[in-house]
C-alpha cells in the first residue's frame, strides 16, 4: 500500500513538470491584408504632443520620470486670484468710454465740454497794490450735429462771468455792461465746401483773440488782442476748411458787440484767410470793415497779419494790427483815431510737461497824438501741463511799461493760474 501510493505522487509530479515545460503554440497564421483603397490625399500628421514628442509608429517610448514626486499643497478655494498686471493688452481690451451722446431721431449726437480757470494774483504800482483771487473762467459748451453731415448747433455759456451790480459815487446802482452769461450760440448748416453758421461768435480778428482761451501761450491775452480782437458778434459767417492748407472765413455781423440788441444801421463785415504749408504752421490776414450808417462815429476797420508754429514741442507765434475807428467828421465833431499793435511769443516744451514761455508786445491808442498812451508789455512764464491743456498750471509775470508824457507809472502783475478743460 505505502509502495502504490508512492507511485502516485511521483506520477502526478512527473505529469505537471512535463505540461510545464511544454513549448508555446506557434503563431497563428496572418489574416489577408484588406484590399487596397483608392489613392487620395494623405492626411495631415498629428501634431505632436510636447510631452511625448513627434508622434509616428517608430517613435520612441517616452522617457518614465522615476523620481520621486514631491507633493503639492492642496489649492484653496478661498485664495484671492491674482489682478493681472497693467499693459498695452489689458488697457487694449478696455471698452473706450463714449465721447458723445446721441439725439434726436435723425441720429444726431451731443457733446459737451466744459473750461475752468482759477487766477489768485498780485498788481503792484507806485499808486496802488492788490491782491485777489478770482473765479476767472467757468465756461460750459454743448455741441453737436442734429442732423449728421447736415446741420450742427454749439452753445457756450460763462457761468462765472460777474453780473453784480454795483454802485456809482453818489451810491445810485450801475448795471454792467453786459448782463448775460450767453457766449457762443451757433446754428450751422454744413456741406462740403462752405459751412453757414447763424448766431452769436468770436469775430475773426487776431489770432490769439480766435484762439481758444484754454489754448493761448499765457493765461491773459495780449494788449493789441484786447483792444482790437477777441471780440463777439451776432451775425452770419461761412468758413471751411478746404483740404489740409486752406481755411477761409467771411461774415457780416450787427457790429453792436455782444449780447446786445442792434440799434443802427452799421454793419461789420470780416474776411480771414489761413495757409498751412507745413505741419504746424499758420500763415494769416484778416480784415474787418463798417459798412452803412459810418456817420455816427463808431466806424471800426482792422486789418491783421499773423503767423504760428506749433510743432516739435516749439511754439512761436506773433502778429500785428493796424486799427481805425470813428470817422472825421466836422459837423458831428468827431474824428477817426489810427492805433496799432503787435506782440511776439515764444515757448517750448521739455519732458512733455515744462513750458516756459516769454512775449513781449505793444499798444499805440493814436499814432498821430504824442500824448497818447505808447503802452509795452513784458511777459514770462511757465506751463506746467499735467496733462496737457486739459490740467495745466501756469505762473506768469508781466510789466506794463507806459512810454508817454501823459503816465509815467509801470506795473507788475504776477499770477497764478489752474486750468482744467475737456
């Protein structure tokens, strides 16, 4: 019994090595390849995976990183994301803010615009000293176009403009001469060669007196610009800007000044003509004539040469006037006066922000009365412009020195002068 049942485990023990020991099936035969498709065009290759490389049956097996990983702490979900940094991409992306509101329902727009000054000075002379502050300029203007390409409107107002009465010697009320806060009130009617402007605007003498008062060199204009120029007028003008070198500009005006009613049968007309031959150069001439009624003495005629350069952060400018006002006559016993003036201007621009600036100009009342008022003018200053004319500060100095036997006291005028305007 022990012999037979040792037999049978060295059998069973015999049978199990021999199964395993046997060698694998051979292969299974090949299946027929699939019958060849028609020619087309190859397909595009796959782009590779960075992380494995160029893709294809022969490429090689990525490289396993067998280090051992280093753990990283579970993220937050109350961690603040990070504000991504200010550039040129982020402030592209940035919707631009409207400049315009639109109006009526021709599709129209309107655009306002507003110029604030504030001047603190100090005038001192042999005969008297002062020194205020003074809201000088608070001017709000609305602009548009009613009907696009067709018919535009603008209207300013001067909410600053001082309309106290005050009172005489003998305490009796006195009204200034001027008791609206209106500046500019123009319809126009646009096309493609001449554009009509109805309403109330500035005359077309002296440059400066055009110029925009948050634009000029200083924050007070010249002495021939104010006693000859930057006047306004209810009228008529046509002007156009034709191509980059050309500008023309007529009108014919009540001559009763501004915010005034007509009252007689005079009338102003004007003509301005602008070159530009080269960037930032202004060629000009202007005149202005009284015609009608020239008998009651209040006949005014001008004539205007100037010119501008505003480029390359240098500004130079200069023009003179030539003036006649009232008329000779014996019966009425008035006659006509013949005054004159000019001024030359000079500033120029370092790091976008520092402007200093100098001007000197003169003023003759009657150039046939030696006794008459020869008045110059001395100015310097500096811009500081925070960002542009739009935030500009100025501090500026001027002498006015009378050469005539009549006054014989200089003063001098130091200010202080803020801007804002948009």
């Amino acid at each position: 019994m022990p012999t037979f049942r040792a037999a049978l485990i060295a059998s069973i023990s015999l049978f199990g090595t021999n199964a395993l020991a046997q060698p694998a099936p051979p292969p299974a035969e090949p299946l027929p390849p699939p019958p060849a498709a028609a020619p087309g065009p190859a397909p595009a290759p796959l782009p590779a995976d960075p992380a494995v490389g160029a893709a294809g049956p022969d490429a090689p097996a990525p490289a396993v990183d067998t280090s051992p990983a280093t753990p990283s702490a579970p993220a937050e979900p109350w961690a603040p994301i990070a504000a991504p940094e200010a550039g040129p991409e982020l402030e592209a992306a940035q919707p631009a803010l409207p400049d315009r509101l639109e109006v009526g329902k021709s599709g129209g727009f309107f655009r306002p615009s507003a110029l604030l000054q504030f001047w603190a000075f100090y005038d001192h002379s042999e005969s008297d000293k002062r020194s205020t502050a003074r809201l000088r300029r608070a001017e709000i203007r609305v602009k548009g176009e009613i009907a696009p390409k067709l018919v535009a409107y603008h209207i300013g107002i001067d909410a600053a403009k001082t309309l106290a009465f005050g009172r005489d010697a003998e305490g009796d009320l006195t009204a200034p001469s001027d008791t609206s806060i209106l500046q500019d009130y123009l319809i126009t009617f646009l096309s493609d060669y001449a554009d009509v402007s109805l309403g109330q605007f500035k005359t077309q003498v002296s440059l400066e007196g055009i110029t925009s008062s948050s634009k000029t060199i200083l924050p007070e204009r010249s002495l021939v610009s104010r006693a000859y120029g930057d006047r306004r007028d209810v009228g008529l003008k046509v002007e156009k800007k034709l191509g980059d070198h050309f500008f023309y500009s007529a009108g014919i005006y009540n001559g009763s000044g501004q915010n005034r009613v007509d009252n007689n049968n005079e009338k102003d007309l004007s003509l301005r003509l602008e070159v530009y031959p080269v960037e930032g150069l202004t060629i000009g001439a202007a005149g202005a004539k009284t015609v009608g009624e020239r008998d009651d003495g209040l006949a005014r005629d001008r004539l205007e040469g100037d010119i501008r350069y505003d480029a390359n952060a240098f500004r130079a400018e200069a023009e003179y006037i030539r003036a006649w006002d009232g008329v000779d006559d014996a019966d009425a016993g008035t006659t006509r006066v013949q005054g004159h003036g000019g001024y030359v201007a000079l500033g120029y621009t370092f790091i976008d922000r520092i402007q200093p600036v100098v001007r000197f100009g003169f003023r003759d009342a009657d150039t046939d009365d030696d006794d008459s008022d020869v008045l110059k003018q001395y100015a310097a200053g500096v811009n500081y412009l925070l960002r542009g004319n739009e935030m500009k500060l100025t501090l500026s100095g001027e002498y006015f020195d009378p050469e005539s036997t009549v006054a014989s006291d200089g003063m001098l005028e130091i200010l202080l002068a803020a801007q804002v305007s948009y």
